[in-house]
C-alpha cells in the first residue's frame, strides 16, 4: 500500500540513499519482496527517519555504527553513501568506525574500513 507515509517515506529515502541506490532497490523487487521493500519505505523511512529526535547526519553516523557493529557490508556501503550525503565528513565516519573497533571488535572495524574506502575512495 503506497500512502502518504510512504510516499514521504520513499522521498526521504532518495534523498539520503540517492536515486541509484533506491532505483536498484525497488527494480530488483519482485511480488515476494515487495512487502519488504513497502516496509522500508513506510516504516524506516516514513516513520523513523521523519522524527524530530535527531537529525539525519546523526541518525546516519548511528546507521553506520550498528551495520558495523552487525557486519552487514552491503547495507553499511549504501549507508556510508547516505552518511555523506547527509553531511558527515569522512573524518566523523573514520572516527565511527575506529570507535567501533573498541566496541564491536577489530575484525568487523577493519571489514566495515574496507567498505567505506570503497566508497570514499570510488567517490
């Protein structure tokens, strides 16, 4: 269902993730995924995203943190993306991931590096 909440939800998330990163998204949706592609856009982006509590750089760094923490590297190298579209500096992004280290371990720091130099240095 593609409401209002949606719809600024679907316009929030191009704004941060860019219009490439969304396209791919939602063309690779298929009638099984699209419930969860419905999801995101109504929920994370529509809903979370909107609310007054932090602002997107800082709810961009937090992102960046978990996915890290998670080791999630395709959603960490879109988010990376997001993160910089959103404001943060590539020096508050390698601070994250350098906190990370301490909190989450090397080894998902030194993956989450590797990513964000993909994106930094592809940028």
């Amino acid at each position: 269902m593609q409401d209002e909440q949606y719809q600024q939800g679907l316009s929030t998330r191009r704004e941060v993730m860019g219009d490439a990163f969304v396209d791919r998204a939602l063309a690779g949706t298929t009638p099984f995924t699209q419930p969860i592609q419905d999801h995101i856009s109504r929920n994370a982006w529509g809903d979370v995203w909107q609310r007054e509590g932090l602002d997107r750089k800082t709810r961009s760094l937090v992102t960046v943190a978990m996915l890290t923490a998670l080791g999630k590297q395709h959603e960490l190298k879109g988010h990376l993306r997001g993160a910089l579209n959103n404001g943060a500096t590539v020096q508050e992004l390698q601070e994250v991931l350098l906190h990370a280290a301490v909190y989450c371990g090397i080894p998902a720091s030194v993956d989450a590096f590797r990513t964000a130099a993909e994106v930094i240095d592809g940028a």
